[in-house]
C-alpha cells in the first residue's frame, strides 16, 4: 500500500517529467513550428505514452510550452526599470522585448496554429497590459500620440515585434540590427 511520502515522490517525479516536457517543446517548437510529439517526447526523455499521460493533445501541449515562454518572459520584463519618461522607459521595454520575441517566433507560429482563435491574444495579456500602461502614460506626458485608440497601438507595437522576428529568421533582416530597426519603428508609430 502507498504511503504519504511515496504518493509525494509520485507527484513529484510527475512535475519533473512535465517540467522536461514542457521544456522540450518549447526548444523543439522554437526550431520547427511543426516539430512532433515523437520529436518532444525524445527530446524529454520520455515515451508518447508518459508524454500523453500529462498532455492530451498537440493543443494542450503547444499551449504548455507557449504559457511557459511567457511565464519566463514575463519574469524578464519584470526586472526592467519602469522609472523615468515613458519614451526611455519604451527603449528598455522593447530591448528586453525584442529578445524574448526573436527566441519564440517558430513556438508562436506553432500555437497560433493549434489553439483556437484568440487564445494566443488571451495568452499574452499582461505583456499587452504592461505596454497599454505605457502608452497611456507615454500620452498623458505628451510623448505619445492620442489619436489613435491605446488598443491598436498596442497591436501595432506587437505586429512590429513579430514581424521583425519572422524577417530575422527568413533571413531578411541581419540580427545584430533588428532591435536597432524595431526600436526606431516603434518610435516613430507612437511618437506624437
């Protein structure tokens, strides 16, 4: 019969397995958008069986991964100094944003594929929070523009981030000058 410690070790021996699971999409998907569960399941170390025992499907699995990028990222932004002018306060966000963007491009593109419509945008709330609070303060010092509604700035930011990061990895855009060219871009969309 199992005892107390034995069911703990079960669990966790569990959140290790999911954890080397989770970690291994996020590596696999961010090289190959279409990378396979096989494909996953040996970069964990783990059978489809063990894999399947936590996720259920492909969906559940590439959401996993894509919230756990962001959880990362999140922590990433939070260490960045919100203090001083909103246009300074722009130029560390987006420096610190471009990086997180350009390492999760091919896992993007692989959960705006298998989760339904909006939950990608669902997904990345509080970063979207984050850079609306900015705007909105970047407006009330007279840094930013004001006629344009916040949400579609913050949409406009976002499509920059992206794309510049689809450009980067076609090949389109030299790395060492892609943050160089968001940061400008962004600049001059919210300049007022």
């Amino acid at each position: 019969m199992p005892t107390a410690s034995t069911g703990r070790r079960r669990r966790a021996d569990a959140e290790r397995s999911i954890a080397r699971i989770v970690s291994a999409a996020r590596e696999c998907l961010g090289r190959d958008p279409a990378a396979s569960i096989d494909d996953i399941a040996k970069a964990a170390g783990v059978g489809r069986m063990t894999l399947y025992g936590h996720f259920r499907n492909r969906r559940e699995l590439v959401e996993a991964a894509m919230a756990d990028a962001l959880r990362a990222g999140d922590e990433v932004l939070s260490d960045v100094d919100l203090g001083g002018p909103a246009q300074d306060v722009l130029v560390r966000l987006l420096e610190s944003s471009w990086s997180l963007v350009a390492e999760s491009t091919a896992l993007l593109t692989a959960a705006e594929e298998a989760l339904p419509a909006g939950r990608v945008r669902e997904l990345h709330a509080e970063p979207a929070a984050r850079l609306e609070e900015l705007i909105r303060r970047g407006q009330d010092e007279g840094a930013f523009r004001t006629d344009m509604p916040v949400i579609w700035l913050v949409n406009a930011v976002q499509y920059v981030l992206h794309g510049a990061a689809e450009e980067n990895r076609a090949g389109r855009l030299e790395p060492a000058e892609t943050g160089r060219i968001v940061i400008l871009t962004v600049q001059s969309i919210l300049a007022a």
